[in-house]
C-alpha cells in the first residue's frame, strides 16, 4: 500500500508525543512493506528537502508563511495535488495548516483521508480562535475525513456528537 503521511511535524527535528508517534508509524508501515512518504514542513535550511530513513521517505517543505506559530506552506498543496499514485492520505492533527489542505484537497480526489485527532484544543492557540475554528475550519477538516482516528474516548464521544464541539 502507498501511504503518504501528512504531519506538521516529524521527529527527531521536533521532539514530542505527536512528532513522534508520526515516526513510529511511518517506520512500523514501511518494516511491515508499505511504501510510506512523510510530508512535512520545515524551515530548517540544513536538512534535506527529500530523504530516506527509517525505510520510510521524507519531503520537507518550506513554509510560505506562519500564523499564530503553525506555518502554512503552498509546497505541501502543490505536493498533494501533483500525487495520484496513492491509495491513502493520512493527515495528522485538525489543528495544522497542512491537515486542513489535505482535506480541501481530498475533495478533489478519490483518495481516502484518514485525519489522527490529537486531541480537540490546542494548547497554544487562543481561545477566540479556537471557537472560531473548530466550527469552521475543523468541521471542514473533520467532515472531509473517511475516517477519523482518536486518542481518548472523550474526544471520539465529542467528535461522535459534531454539534457539541465542531
């Protein structure tokens, strides 16, 4: 199966449970004979722009701009809508600019989208944004996914019931 991964970020460069768990995924698929390719954003001039590692294949990006620290890149949309060759998109967090492309661009494909809730609210957004775009832009996202992967029981009861959160 050819997946391409969607993730704002990929560990090591960024340290962290959600960075983290994107590599682990990528390596397990790739061990068990997926063909995986990460698509990032970084704005790390000294890493590579294409790697292989870990049995899986990295594209970093270069973000265009940022936006309340969550860096929006055209690199990611160009890359998304130039690959037919896939059988999923598996986006990572409603929270990043990158998940919610990869929603927008799903629509134009048949290419199933399974979006990994990391959890409903971000942690570093302010609160008028978030009641702004979880009705907005995460109902978008939420609602273009084929499948929505949660953590915990309480947001897949809160994305169960859209009305009261999204």
């Amino acid at each position: 199966m050819k997946i391409l991964r969607v993730a704002q970020n990929l560990y090591p460069q960024v340290p962290g449970g959600g960075s983290y768990h994107v590599h682990a995924m990528s390596r397990d698929q790739a061990a068990m004979g997926h063909d995986v390719t990460v698509l990032t954003v970084s704005s790390d001039p000294s890493l590579p722009r294409h790697e292989r590692r870990d049995g899986y294949h990295v594209v970093r990006c270069r973000p265009t701009v940022e936006l309340l620290k969550n860096e929006i890149s055209v690199g990611v949309g160009r890359h998304l809508l130039d690959r037919d060759d896939i059988d999923v998109v598996h986006a990572h967090s409603h929270l990043y600019f990158s998940t919610n492309l990869a929603a927008a661009i799903s629509r134009l494909s048949d290419v199933p989208l399974v979006v990994t809730n990391h959890g409903l609210i971000s942690q570093t957004a302010p609160g008028w944004v978030q009641r702004l775009f979880l009705p907005t832009v995460g109902r978008f996202t939420f609602n273009a996914a084929d499948r929505i992967l949660c953590y915990t029981d309480a947001d897949r009861s809160r994305l169960e019931d859209r009305k009261s959160v999204v």
